[in-house]
C-alpha cells in the first residue's frame, strides 16, 4: 500500500514539473483568485475601452473591474480620456498619471465536452489589446493566453449564462491583476 502511495505522488510530481517546464500552463491556477497587495502612490488615471465582439457590454463590465482595482490601489479616476499639464499640477497629490486604451476583441464560448446529448464542459476565452500610457512611455500588450476558463453545466440555458457572466468576470479580473502587475513594474 505505501509504495503504491509513493508511486501515485511521485507520479503526480513527475507530471507536473514535466508538463510546467514545457511551457504547458494549468489555465485555472495561473492568476485566479490571486490577490495582489500593491498599492501605488497617489496617482490619476483615465480607461477607454471599446469592444470588438458580437457580446455587448464586455467593455463595460472591463473598464468597471480595471477602475475598482486601481481605486482599492489608492489611485483616482480621471474622468475623459485626456488630461493636460496644467490639470496635472492642479489634482492635490497626484504624482503619477497613465491611461489604458484599447479593445476587447474577441470573445469565444467553446464546448468541450458532451455527455449523452448535452454540453457538459464549456470553455470562455476572451483576448483584449490594450496600451498602458505612463509618462515617457506606452506599454501595448496583448491579453489571452492564460484566460482561458471553463466551467461545467447541465443547466438551463438562463443558469449557462449567468455562470458564463461570472467566469468572464474572472477572467476581467486576471487581466486587471496582469495590469497592475505592469504598472507596479513601471510606476
């Protein structure tokens, strides 16, 4: 019995550094649920999105997700997309300005797998283009790869949609953690 252990653990360690240094990724483990503790000094920003895809709203629900993360951080909403020098000076304390630009551009629901006739396994992947302007600088990155989530259902269509809804939620989630990380690096 204790050998038939070690060879199960040993075997699951074989695999997993195995399949890691590849450069294979375990898609739900990479950023989910990861909270970051970074918080900026006093800064301003502005966020415009635009959305590519033939699902409404998902620039929305990106600039909402990208605004309360940088609003727990310690930052502060610049409303408009632009702000000149003479603002700058004027906002008390703001030391750091950037603005994020870009798009969601496109958005997928695949299913992965099927169980006597009916979709058992859903797959939510969601690419974004977006650029960070910092003073001196612009940072453009594409968003993808490891957002890719999928979920289980056998539910009515209303309940595959609100479980959609939350996963893309959190996929929102890992881009803005992504972000902060870059502008953590660079501010």
């Amino acid at each position: 019995m204790k050998k038939t252990v070690l060879f199960l653990i040993s075997l699951t360690f074989t695999i997993t550094i195995s399949l890691t240094g590849c450069g294979y990724r375990f898609t739900s483990c990479c950023f989910r649920h990861q909270t970051l503790n970074i918080t900026f000094p006093t800064c301003l920003f502005s966020i415009h999105i635009r959305n590519k895809t033939n699902l409404s709203g998902l620039e929305d629900r990106l600039r909402f997700i990208l605004t309360e993360e940088l609003i727990k951080r310690g930052c502060s909403l610049k409303e408009g997309s632009d702000i000149n020098e003479k603002e700058k000076s004027t906002v008390s304390g703001a030391t750091n300005y950037f603005h994020i630009e870009g798009a969601v551009i496109d958005f997928k629901m695949n299913i992965v797998a099927e169980k006597s006739d009916r979709v058992a396994l859903y797959e939510v992947i969601i690419t974004s283009q977006l650029s960070i302007t910092l003073p001196g600088a612009v940072i453009s990155r594409t968003f993808s790869s490891p957002f890719i989530t999928d979920f289980r259902s056998n539910a009515k269509i209303e309940e595959i949609i609100a479980q959609r809804d939350k996963e893309i939620d959190k996929i929102f989630h890992d881009i803005a953690t992504e972000i902060i990380t870059v502008l953590y690096e660079h501010l």
